[in-house]
C-alpha cells in the first residue's frame, strides 16, 4: 500500500489493514484538510498573544503560569507536564514541582497552591489523599530543594516516585517515596478490585542507570545490541511494579521487576525491537527517539478489564494485568514507520486501543508539510481475542511551520454514549478530537490551535504546546508547556449535538487519572435518549415524520415528569417514542428509553 502526498497537501483516505506484527507502510485515516483551506495554517505567531483557531471547540479560560513555576519558553527546568484531577481541583505537573488549580467552574479557575518540588517530568497521579509524582533527572532531591544534587553519587538525591499526603491540599506532606534505578519518566496506578487494601503503581525509567554505590541493585548494561541478552540483572528490559499499602502509604516498595519483553523461545530480556542507533527511519533521517524496547514510556491499565497497553519506545505492547504484581505479555506490534510509542489510549469498551509515536521526541517539528501523515501519528488498532489488529492511522491534519514541536501526544476519552471520541494534545499542533467508533476511518470533528511561540527566539522553536488535554467532569483541560493552563469546552456542530455534549457532562468522577481508565456508565437519562435520537439522524436511520413523532414524545415524556406526574404518563410517552421510531428492541436507542422508563416504575 502506499500513501498518496501531494506538494504539502495531505491527502487522508480510508484503510483497514489486517492485524500483523509488523504493521509497514499504509494508508492514513482520517478528514482530509488541504493547507490552503484549513484557518490553523498561517496562524499569526505570539506567546500570550498568538493567532487561534477553532472549530467546535471554544476556549473557557487561560491561565498564564506564575512564580515560581514562570519562565521563558524552553526553560526546561519549569515545564508544565502532565495533569491528574481530584474534585474540584486539577493538579498540573511540572518539572519544578506541581500546581493545584480550583476548577469548580471550568469558565474561571483559579491557582490555588503552588509546591516547589525540582526533578523533571514531574507527571502526577492522584488515589484518595495520595499524590504520586514522577522524579527523572539528577538534580531531584529527597528534600525537594532547589540546590540540586551534585556528583555522579550523592546520597540527598531522589529519582523516582515521590509521594505525598494531599489530605490537606493546602499543604502537602512528603511521604519516603520510592527509589528507582533509572528514575520515573512516567508512572500509572493500577488497582486490583480483589485488593482494596493496596494500590500498585507501573514506573517507567527512560534515562541513565543510577550507580550501584548511589542504589543498590541497579545494573547497568548497553542497549544497542541485537545480541540476545540472557545474563546478569540488567536494569533494563523491565518496569518496577511498587506496591503501596494504603493504609501505611510511607511503606510503599518495589514488589516485583517483571520482564515483559522477553523472548518466550530464547529467553532474552531483549526479546522485542531493537533497533541499533544511527538506524534510518523512513524519513530518510535517523530514528529520533530510536525504536528501542527497553523499557516503557507510558503503560495505560484498565483493571476493570484485566488488561493493560504498553506504549514501549520500539513495540506497542498488550499486558494481562489480572495479577496487577506480575503483568504478562500477551500481544506486540511494531511498525517501521513508528519511531517512538509513547502513550495508549483505550475505548471505553476496551475493545480498541490508540497508540501515540512522538517522533522527535516532542521538541521537533513533526507537522510539516514534508512530514507524511504515517509519521508522528496515531496507530489504530481493534482488540480481537487478546490481540492487536491494525486499523488505520490519525495525524493532525493541518499542516505545522518549522517553528512548532508538533507530534502525537497525551489525550483521553470523551464519554459521549454510543460513540468512540478522543481529545488529544499535539504540542504546538494545539488540540484535536477525534470519533475513533470506526476504527478504520477515524474523523476530526473539532479542534482549538494557536500560532508559534516567537519567544525568546522570534524565528526558531520555542519549545511550548499542549503536554496533555483532558476531558474532566464535562470540560477540557489543558497543560500548555509554556503558556500555563488551559479549559475548553465543546460546542453543538454537525459532528457533535447538544444532547451529546449535555450526556458526557453526566459522567461526574471523584478523581481522575488518564492512564488508570475506568468503566464510564451512564445513568439513564434524557439527554443519553437524545443522544442516541440526534445519532440516528445523523446516520439516517431515523427521519421525517418518525423523527418528529419520537422526539414529540420525549419532549412530552420530560414535562411530565418535570411537572411530578405518575410514572405510568411517563412510561407511556417513552414507549410511545420507542415504538414510533421504528428501532429493533436490541437497538442503543431503545434500550435507552427502556431503561428511562425503568426509572419511573
């Protein structure tokens, strides 16, 4: 197969592929926007100030970053990271510690708390009044001071997960934490519904091995090989699975390192993709970040389903996590085209998965018009009796300048019933979102993106963008690298009606974390009957007349319960509604307006 690229144009059309574990090159999927037609192209450049564009997206609010989390663009010593949420609040991570933002009214939150915490990275994940926080680089100290750590060996340094009692928000307490040999890139809670008592955590270490003499233990060994590797206890080739008690969080540690890319057959640690430095990508330059499984940048576990997916440097990965202590591989794929899998997201039924590459390690323009669309993308899979089959490809269509990191990056699910939507960040490509319920041709059906950042350097990159874009209690929020924080809600389109808008706010959660997904149910409702109404209009199954007729009796069917009318009325209506829509008993929309009328039995 090959992809039709057209003098800066991307020409996106529709491909299923057959599942294989070497995916190669295919088609892109997805909505075709020409550079000349698209507003996101030729954005007028700025900090605070940059051109926007938007389509069904609306910016609530954005707020810039403060001392002491403020610098220049590039400063990589205060970027905003990643973002987890716990009532009313969402955290933000930052490579200088992490800020707690109010957002009890998405239209207008505001900076309630600041924690100077240096380490890089800096992700975040909240369970209950617990904050785990990724600590990566050398200058982390288990104090949280700002002094650094000096010396190859150095007894006040911290690389790892730190963890603190949010139990008054308005001051965190440092719990121990936990040493690792390569630190914590990224993190993820998993929860095991038969352990209530426990809570595990997945680290992801992405740099250096620390020095035995620093940590002991750790064992360093050289990754550019293809020679199997069959000896000793490298650091490398395994995750740290750490269990905290939740009942004595401060006892929390490493209960187990399994090894989830090795070969069955032969037994080497390095059992997946191990491609050698200098290798070329199909780009025609090298790998950047080379394809090299040795570790995992992110793991996203979904307990629910005993099923966890590894986006893991050279292979994306699919775990049985039934026993949250020992995940075991069951399923890899890799493809050439793919320098980097960096994040996963499932479905809410965990019956597809996306996976993300940040090639260019997300501080290179990868949205050119030179870029094909294959590169720096979304891979779509369908999860079929536990394992991965291809489906097509997403990237952002509107094409980037040189001057804007732009590539794959951290997103989640929008809890729309009936459909598959993600909202992604794309660095300085903004945010997309994206009906993925076909997973052969996924759509874009909104999006928000500003102009490059021109400062401090007014023609280069300056690195900023959107880290991560949630959808949060009926909001999007966003970490802008350099600008601050960001909330953004939908609005009514074509694509996305005001009753499908109306039914995923209903999805209210106590907490959130992106990479621990959770079963999303919706209670019956009117708006998830409407939902599924505006659906069938929109695939023309429900039309004229019976359109008319079903929403009559819906609209008359909420009045009367509005007005404390008897059940019986109510049901009548509902039932009314279902029969006049002509829709098979089996059908998402009758079974919506049964189970609203077995609310008024």
């Amino acid at each position: 197969m090959t992809i039709t690229h057209l003098q800066g144009r991307w020409r996106l059309r529709a491909v299923a592929a057959a599942g294989a574990l070497l995916l190669g090159t295919t088609l892109l999927s997805a909505t075709a926007a020409s550079a000349e037609d698209d507003p996101r192209v030729g954005l007028a450049p700025g900090y605070q100030d940059a051109g926007t564009a938007a389509s069904n997206l609306e910016l609530l609010s954005h707020t810039p970053r403060v001392a002491p989390f403020d610098a220049a663009p590039g400063n990589f010593g205060f970027v905003n990271s990643d973002l987890a949420f716990t009532g009313d609040y969402a955290i933000v991570g930052n490579f200088n510690g992490f800020q707690v933002y109010d957002v009890s009214d998405a239209n207008a939150p505001t900076l309630h708390k600041s924690f100077v915490c240096p380490g890089g990275q800096g992700d975040v994940s909240v369970y209950g009044d617990l904050l785990f926080m990724s600590v990566e680089e050398t200058r982390g100290r288990i104090d949280c001071g700002s002094g650094g750590a000096a010396g190859q060996v150095n007894a006040e340094r911290f690389r790892g997960v730190r963890i603190f009692d949010i139990s008054d928000i308005d001051n965190p307490v440092q719990l121990p934490g936990v040493q690792t040999c390569r630190g914590s890139h990224t993190h993820t809670l998993v929860t095991d519904p038969d352990d209530p008592a426990n809570v595990y955590v997945y680290n992801s270490g992405t740099s250096g091995v620390r020095p035995a003499a620093e940590l002991a233990g750790c064992e360093n060994a050289s990754t550019n090989t293809q020679t199997p590797v069959t000896t000793g206890n490298p650091t490398q080739w395994r995750i740290d699975v750490i269990k905290v008690p939740l009942a004595a969080p401060e006892t929390a540690a490493i209960v187990a390192q399994p090894r989830i890319f090795t070969d069955a057959a032969t037994g080497a640690y390095n059992g997946l993709q191990n491609t050698l430095t200098g290798t070329l990508h199909p780009s025609g330059t090298a790998y950047s970040p080379v394809p090299n499984t040795n570790t995992c940048h992110d793991i996203t576990a979904y307990p629910e389903i005993g099923l966890a997916a590894g986006a893991c440097q050279g292979n994306g990965i699919l775990l049985d996590i039934s026993d949250p202590a020992m995940p075991v591989r069951i399923d890899a794929v890799s493809d050439p085209n793919f320098s980097y899998w960096h994040s996963a997201t499932f479905n809410n039924d965990g019956t597809k998965l996306i996976f993300t590459d940040e090639w260019g390690g997300g501080t290179s323009a990868r949205c050119r018009s030179t870029d094909r669309p294959e590169w720096g993308a979304d891979a779509l899979f369908d999860i079929v009796d536990g394992k991965l089959e291809f489906r097509s490809y997403y990237k952002l269509p509107a094409v980037q300048t040189t001057q804007e990191n732009c590539v794959a990056h951290n997103g989640s699910i929008v809890p729309v019933p009936g459909r598959d939507i993600m909202v992604q960040a794309w660095y300085q490509g903004g945010v997309s979102i994206i009906d993925f319920t076909d997973t052969a041709n996924p759509v874009e059906i909104a999006y928000l993106d500003r102009g490059p950042v021109d400062e401090p350097n007014p023609s280069g990159l300056n690195l900023a963008g959107y880290w991560s874009t949630y959808w949060y209690n009926g909001s999007i929020l966003g970490s802008e690298i350099a600008r601050g924080f960001d909330t953004l809600g939908l609005t009514a389109s074509d694509w996305m009606s005001e009753n499908e808008i109306a039914a995923a706010g209903e999805i209210q959660l106590d907490e959130f974390n992106a990479q621990l997904q959770t079963m999303l149910v919706h209670d019956p409702s009117f708006a998830v009957v409407r939902s599924y109404i505006d659906q069938a209009e929109r695939a023309g199954d429900l039309s004229g007349k019976a359109l008319k007729e079903v929403r009559k009796h819906v609209d008359q069917a909420e009045a009367l319960a509005d007005t404390g009318a008897a059940g019986r009325a109510v049901v009548a209506q509902l039932d009314n509604a279902a029969r006049k829509s002509g829709a098979a008993s089996d059908s998402a929309l009758a079974a919506a307006l049964v189970a609203l009328g077995g609310t008024f039995g």
